[in-house]
C-alpha cells in the first residue's frame, strides 16, 4: 500500500512539473483567443507528455505513426472530417499538406482552441504557418527541464561535473535512462530522422563530425573558415549545417551587441548547444568525468548558464533578445539585454570563490557605454548569493 501511494505521488509530482513548465493559466487563455496553438521545440524535451497533462479533454493524433500518417496525406478532407475539433497533431511537420487544410477549416468554423499543433523541427513549422496560419495560431517553445524545475522536483544536483554530463533531457531522470546510451541513440536519431528530412545529407559520418567540431567551439566566437577547414567542407556547408543545428534546436548563435562602441568592438557570433549533457557528450566526457582542470570547464560552465536563461526566455515568454559584448582588447560582457533604453548585464565565472577581478568587466563595461545599466549580475560557481551596492552576485542554481 505504501508503495503504490509512494508511485502515485511520484505521478502527481510528474505531473505538476511538466504543466509547470509553460504557464497552465496562459496557454490555457489563448485557447480563446486563437483557433490553434502550436507547441515546437528539440526532440524528446517533453512535449508529448505536457500537452496529454494540459489538454486532457483532447484526442491525441501522432502523425509518426504510418497509417496514420497515410490517412492525412492521401485524404486529408476526411482525416480532418474524423479529427474536426479538439485534437493534438503530434509531429505535424510529417505532413505538412495539412495547413492549408486547417487553414480553411478554422476560417469556415471560427472556433478558438480548435487544435494543438506540436513538431521538433522549427523550421517546418515555421515555414507552413507563414505561408498557411498566419493570425491563426500561438507559438510557444518547450526545451529541456530548467533549474527550478529540476529543483522542485529534486533532481538538481550540487555537485556541477554530474549536472554537466547528466544534462535536462526528462527521460534521463524520469525513466532513469542511462545517459551514455541515450546520447549516443539521441545523436543517431537525430541525424538519420531529422536532418535527413531538413537536407539531404551524403555521408553521416562527416556531419557527426561537424557536431562535435561545433561542441569544441561551445562558447567560442564562432569562425565558419576554421569550422570548414576542420571538418573538411564548403564555408557554404558549414552555414547551411549550422542553420539545421538552429532549427532542430541544437545548437543556437548568440549575436554581438555592438551599439554606439565604434569600430573596434567583435562582430562574430558565439556559439551555444541548448542542452549541456548533450554538449559533453560530443566531447567525449562521460558520467561527472570532469573537473576544473579540464580546458572545457568554463566555456561548457558558461554554455549551461546562457542557455538557462534563454530556457527561461522562451519558457515564460520574456520576449527578451540576448546579446554579448566583447571588444578588440578582450574586454567583454557574457550576457546582455535590453530593458527599454537601458541594458542588464551579466558576467558568468565558473569559479565557486568570488574574487574582486570577477567584477572588472561589469565596471568597464559600465565606464564606456552610453546606455543606462539598471541591473547587473555576477553568476558564478559557488551556492552563496551576495547583494552587492551596485550589482548582484548569483549562485549558479538561481540564475534568472
């Protein structure tokens, strides 16, 4: 008996995590407001399971599924005369002759919160309701777990090597999936299905390699001629493959903030993977298998924190454009945005010891710029957070 209450409870905990994840009351207020909702967002970062929790009164369609998938494409009028109200389309991007389907169907009804789209590929999706749903629909994103929710749920660790190479993908806590395994069966999957329905690629082997020369640079200015020397491909391939990396939810750039500083300010974007399990993986560093010593350590520290905050981002709707700084001189801020006329900034420090030095960026910054900074941040590796007169000292878990 005490085991199944133990199970059950584990169940509901599930549950209030994953409806969590994107704000119930909202998503749940635009289904009045327009006739479809779509849900896109990388592979296996929970989507499935938060729409089934979320739209339980809808009937779920997986569009994976072959039959399935030939009822729409060979009759789409009676596939959607059997599925005419309340539905999930899961993996919508199969068969993307539906929009102009759903286009006319929601135009003739007028319903709000007819149907729920879901898909892993961005692009697709995109592409279809630019042309097809226009004013029809409300995108969200879903990526991997965030810091509060793995906390609410106690699944964060404090030990960084084990957060680094465990990463946030849900199955590896909730199905307590060996992570090797999954990473390794992750990338296959991911290469043989989704980028082989983006473009049509000649030899897998030289675009895995490519995606694990991307990790080595996670953090880095990106430099699309050494990427294409080192893989041993076009500079135009290198751009084309790093775009699939973007619209499958990878790898994502971060662009430069270079306003009103002159000539002398870097102009290359910085590279990222939204997922840092998945990052060490592709640098063959294995189960906590990591330690400060290891030439990676700040740049994957600094790749977990920026991609937190761009999760957050799009998770709660900040609508916010991140940016970094750096100049000529090596002087740089990590993270940056906009809060009307003036800039919040952060500077990431794998290091768990506050030092004075930590701050000198922070100050140089705030020397030359000629917007207002109303708010800055030192997010660092220690768990102690301090409130500083003129800026803010963050523990890496509290980051927002």
């Amino acid at each position: 008996m005490n085991m199944f209450f133990m199970y059950n409870e584990r169940i509901l905990l599930h549950s209030l995590l994953m409806i969590q994840r994107i704000s119930h009351v909202e998503i749940r207020e635009t289904l009045g407001q327009y006739p479809i909702i779509a849900l896109t967002g990388p592979r296996q970062s929970g989507k499935t399971t938060l729409l089934k929790l979320m739209f339980s009164d809808f009937r779920y369609v997986n569009l994976e599924t072959p039959d399935t998938r030939d009822f729409a494409l060979k009759d789409p009028r009676g596939f959607l005369a059997e599925y005419n109200s309340k539905v999930i389309f899961d993996e919508v991007q199969r068969v993307p002759e539906l929009f102009s389907y759903l286009q006319s169907l929601v135009d003739e009804s007028r319903l709000m919160g007819q149907f729920v789209l879901s898909g892993s590929q961005n692009f697709h999706l995109m592409e279809r309701i630019t042309q097809s749903l226009a004013g029809r629909v409300v995108m969200f994103k879903l990526f991997p777990f965030e810091f509060h929710e793995m906390k609410s749920a106690g699944w964060l660790s404090d030990d960084i090597p084990e957060v680094f190479t465990k990463g946030f993908y849900p199955a590896l806590f909730e199905r307590k999936s060996d992570q090797d395994r999954y990473y390794a069966n992750y990338i296959d999957t991911y290469v043989k299905r989704d980028v082989s329905q983006l473009i049509n690629i000649q030899d897998n082997r030289t675009f895995n390699n490519f995606i694990k020369m991307c990790a080595t640079r996670a953090g880095q200015l990106l430099n699309f001629n050494d990427l294409a020397r080192d893989v041993g491909v076009s500079h135009s391939t290198i751009r084309n493959w790093l775009s699939i990396l973007e619209t499958s939810y990878i790898a994502f750039t971060l662009p430069p903030y270079y306003a009103n500083f002159g000539k002398r300010i870097i102009k290359s974007s910085k590279l990222y993977f939204y997922d840092v399990g998945l990052l060490c993986h592709l640098l063959n560093i294995r189960k906590g298998d990591i330690s400060p010593l290891n030439a990676m350590w700040g740049n994957i520290f600094e790749n977990m924190v920026v991609s937190e905050l761009v999760k957050q981002n799009y998770h709660s709707n900040l609508l916010r454009d991140y940016y970094f700084w750096r100049d000529s001189n090596g002087n740089e801020i990590d993270l940056l945005y906009m809060k009307g006329e003036s800039l919040i900034i952060y500077e990431i420090k794998a290091s768990k010891t506050i030092k004075e030095d930590m701050f000198k960026g922070l100050r140089y910054f705030n020397k030359i710029t000629n917007s207002d900074v109303v708010e800055q941040y030192l997010i660092y590796g220690g768990d102690v957070p301090q409130k500083r007169t003129d800026l803010e000292v963050l523990p890496w878990s509290s980051v927002h």
